[in-house]
C-alpha cells in the first residue's frame, strides 16, 4: 500500500509516506468493519512518525472494490451502505439530478 500527502489549502508537491505491503498487523477487525493501522512519516519531517487509523465500514469496501476494475469482479454500481451516522448513502456510479 502506498500512501501520498501534500497540503491541503496551497498547492505543493506529494511526499510518499508509507511504502511496502500491508502485513497482518496492519488490518484489525473494528465495529463497523475492518481497521488499517500503520506507522509513516509526516509532510514535513523524516524523524516524526505518525499512526495513521484508516477505518472502513462493509460499504465503503463494496464501493473500493466497485471502483477496482474487473481484477477484483467489479462490474456494476455498489451500494455504499449505511454512513457511520447510519443514512443510507446513494449507489456508486450513480449520477444525482439527472
């Protein structure tokens, strides 16, 4: 997995700050579903390392593995599921208002 960070508010280049495959460590079951956890740098300084927690609930990994092409069975429109406040989100891919 590999992860880029660049300023928000100001345009400015990425900086990889996590680079290698995920391990059995890294992924822990949560409440709503599965949680990453990993150690990576920060933008700005090599000697700080930061604990980044990535937390997905069923429908948010529906709506990555929908968006991942044929290699892993994507095919048509997801439902994202129920948000963490419990709304039910539309159907990825789906255009609103038309």
């Amino acid at each position: 997995m590999r992860m880029l960070v660049r300023p928000a508010k100001r345009e400015g280049t990425s900086r990889t700050i996590f680079d290698r495959p995920l391990i059995d460590g890294d992924v822990k079951s949560g409440a709503g579903g599965p949680m990453i956890s990993v150690d990576a740098e920060g933008i700005y300084s090599n000697d700080s390392k930061y604990r980044y927690l990535i937390e997905f609930t069923l429908g948010e990994l529906e709506a990555l593995i929908g968006s991942s092409g044929p290699a892993l069975g994507a095919g048509g429109p997801v439902s994202t599921g129920p948000n963490r406040q419990g709304h039910q989100e539309g159907v990825a891919g789906e255009m609103s208002g038309s």
